[in-house]
C-alpha cells in the first residue's frame, strides 16, 4: 500500500470506536475503520470521492458512509466527545478554507517599495480609477 495513504492508528481507532453506531441492518457493513480511513484521506486530500483511493473500498462506499452519518448527527456527536476535553464542547469547526489564486498572484504589481514611498513623498496622485472618478466630481471641468 501507498505510504501516502491516511490509515488510523490503534490508538486513534480505539478512541472513536464506542461512538460509532452499531445497528447495522441488512448486508453486513464493510469495515468501519478502512472506511473512515478513506473518509479522512478524501477530506484531508481534497480530492473528488470519486477519485479516493481502491485501498479504502468502493467510493460510493465511502461517500454514502459519511452523508449517511452526517445526517444522523454521528460525526457531531463524535467531534463532540472528542473535543469535551478541550476548552468548548458546544462548538467544534472544521476549516478546510482555500482560496484559488491566478499563478502570478504572488509578484503582484506595484513596483519597489522605495520607489512607492518617493513617490508619495512628492504628493503624486494614485492613479486609479477611483481617484479618477473623485477628480470628475469635485473638479469638474468646464
């Protein structure tokens, strides 16, 4: 197997096992802990659950898994216990923010600073479309 892949430990299995439900009806259920592997290694990854790994099974496993608990509150209830030894039990958040930027977005314009600081020394206007429109309304010309 990938070393790349996101498996839990014992230790971590063994903390959130008891709160995983148990009343399982029908077909016998694949194994909960390859499956919130796959869970973890999609959410940490970012990819498309379509896209996750053979080694944690079936995708459609593994999404149907985590809608289906997510609407029985499961994973809330999880976060919850986990997170009762910390500062606040009444909230837990998730951030998994990303912000696409365009590939030159790193050396945008603007020149050296040095040069911006002479310049406004010198009391040169900023030439922006604002400053424009400030111009054309309390300078208007005749």
């Amino acid at each position: 197997m990938s070393r790349n892949l996101f498996w839990l430990s014992d230790a971590q299995w063994k903390r959130i096992e008891a709160f995983l439900p148990t009343d399982v009806r029908g077909v016998a259920r694949v194994d909960d802990r390859r499956v919130i592997s796959g869970i973890v290694q999609v959410l940490k990854s970012g990819c498309r659950w379509c896209d996750c790994p053979a080694a944690y099974g079936p995708p459609t496993t593994i999404y149907n898994r985590f809608v289906r608990w997510a609407r029985r509150g499961v994973w809330e209830n999880l976060f919850r216990e986990l997170a009762g030894n910390g500062r606040s039990a009444n909230t837990q958040m998730i951030d998994s923010t990303h912000v696409k930027a365009h590939r030159s977005a790193a050396g945008g314009k603007g020149g050296s600073r040095s040069r911006r600081l002479a310049a406004q020394e010198a009391g040169a206007t900023r030439r922006s479309m604002h400053s424009q429109m400030l111009k054309a309304v309390f300078l208007p010309s005749f």
